[in-house]
C-alpha cells in the first residue's frame, strides 16, 4: 500500500498542489514527521540533504497559515456585519 500525502493529514487543496509538480508520495522522513507536526508537536529528524525534510515540516506550517487567514477573514466579517 502506498502512503499519499492526503493520508498522512494534508490537506486536500496543499495534496494537489504538491502534485501539480510531481510530488505525490512522501519520502520516509516526510512519512514519519508530518503527521506529528500537523498535530502540532515538535519534531526532529536527521536525514541526509535532498531527503525532504523540509517537506515534513512545511504541510503544518501551510495549514498554520491557512487557519490564520481564515481566522483573520473571519474575523474582518465579523466586524463589517452591523
């Protein structure tokens, strides 16, 4: 079975964009550290270079980033509505 990104907890929307450049399935450090840093824990991993380690932990900081724009989206409605 292979594992997708999708199934490690990334997002549909961020899932597809890594595929529009050909990125579809995780390396083995992408493998064991997204999930963990999706839920907001601190991870550690020591890989060689070119191994995806920045990947592992980019997904968390796109949803971090998408929470907060919706949270400041929200936030700006909620203002503007009498």
């Amino acid at each position: 079975m292979t594992t997708t990104f999708e199934s490690l907890g990334v997002s549909a929307p961020l899932a597809a964009a890594l595929a529009e450049r050909g990125i579809t399935e995780p390396f083995a450090i992408q493998t064991l550290t997204i999930a963990d840093a999706l839920a907001g824990r601190d991870v550690c991993g020591k890989a060689k270079t070119g191994s995806g380690k920045t990947l592992g932990a980019s997904p968390a900081s796109a949803a971090d980033a998408d929470e907060g724009e919706a949270r400041t989206s929200n936030r700006h409605r909620a203002r503007a509505d009498p």
